[in-house]
C-alpha cells in the first residue's frame, strides 16, 4: 500500500501546488501529519484509509473546483484507477465527505477513521497556523480585515457560510474558536488546548491594537 500513498501524495502535490487560500499541498501535509499523529495517541483506525482520506480530502472542495460537484469527479476519477476494493473506496470517500465545517453542520462520524481525519483537518484550521490561513482565505475572497459594524453569524446554511457577508475576524467567532468543544478524539481535544488559547490571546492584542491601545 505505501506504493499506493506516494502515487497519491505526488498527484495532490500536483493539483495543489499553485492554491493560494490557505488549502495548499503544506496544508494536506499537515493534515496527513496530524491524522497520523492521532492514530499513534488513539491506537485505532485503518491507518491506510486514513492516510488517504487525509491526502484527498481537498480533492472534492467546492472553494477549489468549478463546482462541488465536478470536485468529486475529479476524484473519483483519480481513486478509480488505484484498483483498490470498493469496501475501501467506500470507505475513503465517507472520511473525505464528512471532514468540512460547512457552516457548522452536525455530520454523523460512522467510523474512527473519518473522526481522525475530521480531527487532523480542524487542528490545522486553528492556532498560528488558523491565523494565517484565515487572513489568506479572507485575502483571497477580498473580504476585510475586519468590520465591526458585521454581526457574527450563528447557524448558516452552507451558502450563507460560503458566500454570506463576513470578516478574517469574524471567522474566528463563526468557525475557529467552536472547533476545540468539536473535535471527536481525546488525542485531538489535548493537541486543540494550546492552539485555542493561542487564538484568545491574537484576538486580545488584535483589538488593544484596533482600539489603539497597544
């Protein structure tokens, strides 16, 4: 199978490696290395399922693609010529399915797998490294640095999230600082803690600094 992992490791650094919102191949990497490192804490999983779960699941993002839809062509067309048995395509592609916020919907997690993925993917959305992304991915959308005449957000549906009207610094308070309370595994929840608090502290100076008192 490790055949199998570097084949698809080299096609996503492919795909990848022009993205500029934050969901590049270093973040797959990162996510792989989070995934692998919760599998070693929990002592559970298909660690194959896992690691390819983690390398796609980007593959299908609708932010990448024309269309969500034509994402999850793409991928499909790319596991299907792996030769793999269909229990563990079907398997793979539940994790990948399940891993997005979406705007915070409730996802039923069936397996180990797809909550380590879920895991390894909301630890790199948080912490210094959430910080740049988010200031990335705000760039990107050309949305502000920050508004506060913008209401946070509570519940959207998956439109409002994507295309609603927002800020870089409202995403913490609609996404980021949820995810610690999220996470599916004691391994993941331990790691989250210091990455959290990380953000608390950003925002504190962010707005000593807004405000001009730093």
């Amino acid at each position: 199978m490790n055949d199998i992992i570097s084949k698809t490791e080299n096609y996503v650094r492919a795909v990848l490696q022009d993205e500029a919102t934050g969901h590049d191949w270093y973040h797959i990497e990162r996510v792989w290395k989070n995934a692998l490192l919760i599998h070693e804490k929990e002592g559970a999983g298909d660690l194959f399922v896992i690691e390819m779960a983690a390398l796609l699941h980007d593959i299908p993002d609708g932010k990448l693609n024309p269309s969500e839809e034509e994402g999850w062509k793409k991928l499909n067309r790319y596991i299907n010529t792996l030769g793999l048995p269909d229990s563990t395509v079907t398997h793979i592609l539940e994790c990948i399915e399940s891993v997005s916020y979406k705007g915070g919907r409730v996802t039923n997690l069936k397996t180990i797998e797809a909550k380590i993925v879920q895991d390894a993917d909301r630890l790199d959305a948080i912490g210094a490294i959430g910080i740049a992304r988010t200031f990335a991915f705000g760039g990107k959308k050309a949305q502000p640095l920050y508004d506060p005449e913008i209401a946070v957000r509570g519940e959207m549906t998956t439109e409002e999230y994507r295309h609603g009207k927002s800020s870089s610094v409202h995403h913490f308070y609609e996404k980021l600082l949820k995810l610690k309370e999220l996470m599916n595994t004691p391994a993941a929840r331990q790691l989250a803690e210091q990455r959290h608090e990380f953000m608390e502290d950003f925002l504190k100076q962010f707005y000593r600094e807004w405000n001009g008192q730093a």
